[in-house]
C-alpha cells in the first residue's frame, strides 16, 4: 500500500526545521547586524576553517561591525557563506533581496580527500544559486576548479591568516647549531593525502642524532621514532610551534593551509611538498620538495641557512586579510 502522509519522525523533523527557521527570524527582527556568517561552527580543537573563521569574526568586531551566526537581522548587509558547511534551507529562507552574498570556497574537496563524492559540483550548484560573489583561498583552489570545468560567480583570491594573539613569535625558542634540530607537523585529519606517507619515510630514514620530529594532531598510522601527540586547542598548538625550529607538511592538493600559516607565523620557516598552495603560503621562507628522498638535502640547507630563511617569512595579518573579505562584501 502506498502512504499517504510522510512518516511521523520526518514530519517532527520538518516541523522542528519550520519552528528553528521562526525563531531565527524572529531573533533577527529585534537584533542588529552588519554581516551575518552562515557556518557550522565545530568547539576546538577543530579545523582550519573554523578556525579562520573565528577569527574573521573577532576581527571584523574589532572594526566596529556587528556579527552574528546563522540568521539574517533586518540591518544585515551582507552574508558570508562558507563552502557547503551550512544550513542551505536556512538560507534560502531567510535570504533578503538587499542582502550581498559571498561564498568562500576552497577545495577542490573531491581532489582534496583524494575521492569524488559530487561535492564540489554541490559546491557549485550553490555558488550559482545564493552567491553574487565567490572568495577563492588561494589561486590554486581557482585554477583548480576551473581545469575541472566549475564556473563561481565573480572570483576574487584572499589567502587565510590566522589569529595573531595565539599564533605569535613571543616567548619563541632560539635556534641554535649546538642541540638538535626540531622539526614539528601538524593535522587535524587522519587523511593519508595529509601526508602520512611522507611522515613515515622520515620516521624510517632521518638522521636521529641530529633531529627531533613531532606530530600533533591525527595520523592514520603511527611512528616508532616521531613523537605523537593528541590534538590540542590553538594556544598549545602555538606554543608547540615556538618550541620547535623547522615546520614540516607533506599534505597534497591542500588549497591554504590553517597549520602552514600558523607556524610560520610562529616563527618556523617551512619544508613543503610542491603542491597546493603551499608555495604561494611559504614563497621565500623555505623550500619545496616532490617526493620524500629529497628532504634530508633540503633539511641540509634549511639548516645551514636557517636564519635567512627566517627572515624571509611573510604572512598576511589578520587586519588586511579581514579588510579585503569586507570589502569584497561592501562593508568598507
């Protein structure tokens, strides 16, 4: 027999959805905002995204403009959506026709996990139905998309930056020849496109008499000789990243790299796999490698030239990078 009626769980679910989507409207009647940010905020220790994120909007406060989560306020100006990690029904709901909205996008994802699993045409789809403008992390992420044939709505490329208040030089260890030379990793995935591989020909082949090595975060398998350990929320990552001298990532296809921009901006000049974004993040403040048997030479010259290759770091601040994202969104 055929139903009739959709299931009683799905009608309370839906019915739940139309009470949430009243009160966020209702929310939005009485409260003010500049700009509202429409993504699924995960607590730390957590990803690069959100991490950006939060800071984007502790930034965007320090501006003088109003932010909120999730709902449209009726002085809202404009809305950034982040990649499809939000609630579309939401939006389309409560979307405003004055509204300027601007979608920040990354990946490619499927080439990202190293599987197609549709959601970077999703991705577009979305693009295409909310966005008037796109925000790209890095070149890489544009080219990327369009080799594979996915148009965005009027791209513009704002690398990340990270908060500068945890992620700092202050109280960093001095590099010395007279110890050994500390390498440190860092990923909140246990992906193996993250660089486990990499990790694992290091953990086989370094010079132990000569280095330290350190992972923090996930890792699909373990090390005999790098140290593991758990993830840890950012005032401890950073402080990890000012104990140690040369930051180490094997990650492939990676579009901007939150933990990349982290420990240079702790201090640590890089050693990077040629891929991604990578070398638009470090450009003079490191060298690149294309497979694993390079990076005992490169550490070489890393070493020898540390102080060079120190000095060379440069990293967008927070305050521009936040600037550019509202100007794009016509808030400055």
């Amino acid at each position: 027999m055929t139903a009739l009626h959709p299931p009683i769980r799905s009608s309370v679910r839906y019915s739940a959805h139309l009470l949430d989507d009243f009160l966020a409207w209702i929310q939005g009647r009485f409260q003010q905002a500049d700009l509202s940010i429409f993504h699924q905020f995960a607590p730390p220790p957590s990803g690069g995204g959100h991490q950006f994120l939060r800071a984007l909007w502790n930034e965007t406060e320090s501006f003088g403009l109003k932010v909120e989560n999730n709902t449209i306020s009726r002085t809202t100006r404009a809305c950034l959506f982040n990649s499809f990690n939000f609630d579309e029904r939401r939006l389309q709901r409560l979307r405003r026709d004055s509204v300027l909205y601007v979608h920040r996008v990354d990946g490619p994802i499927n080439v990202y996990r190293g599987r197609d699993e549709g959601i970077d045409q999703h991705i577009c789809q979305i693009n295409d139905k909310f966005a008037d403008k796109t925000i790209f992390q890095s070149y890489y992420s544009l080219e990327k998309h369009l080799a594979l044939g996915l148009q965005f709505k009027d791209p513009e490329i704002v690398l990340n930056a990270v908060d500068s208040a945890i992620f700092n030089t202050q109280g960093r260890v001095q590099f010395s020849h007279n110890r050994k030379t500390r390498l440190i990793a860092a990923s909140w995935s246990d992906n193996p496109k993250k660089g486990a591989p990499v990790y694992s020909w290091l953990d086989e082949h370094l010079d132990w008499n000569r280095f330290e090595f350190s992972f923090v975060g996930r890792s699909p398998v373990q090390f005999e000789n790098i140290r593991m350990i758990d993830p840890v929320p950012s005032f401890q990552l950073a402080d990890y990243f000012r104990q140690h001298d040369i930051y180490i990532t094997a990650s492939q296809d990676d579009p901007c790299s939150n933990s990349l921009l982290e420990a240079l901006n702790c201090g640590a000049p890089a050693l990077y796999l040629k891929s991604g974004g990578h070398p638009e993040i470090v450009k003079e403040a490191g060298l690149g490698f294309d497979s694993a048997e390079e990076i005992p030479a490169l550490l070489e010259k890393l070493v020898t030239d540390y102080k060079k290759y120190q000095a060379r770091i440069e990293v967008p601040t927070m305050s521009s990078v936040a600037g550019k994202y509202l100007k794009i969104l016509g808030l400055m």
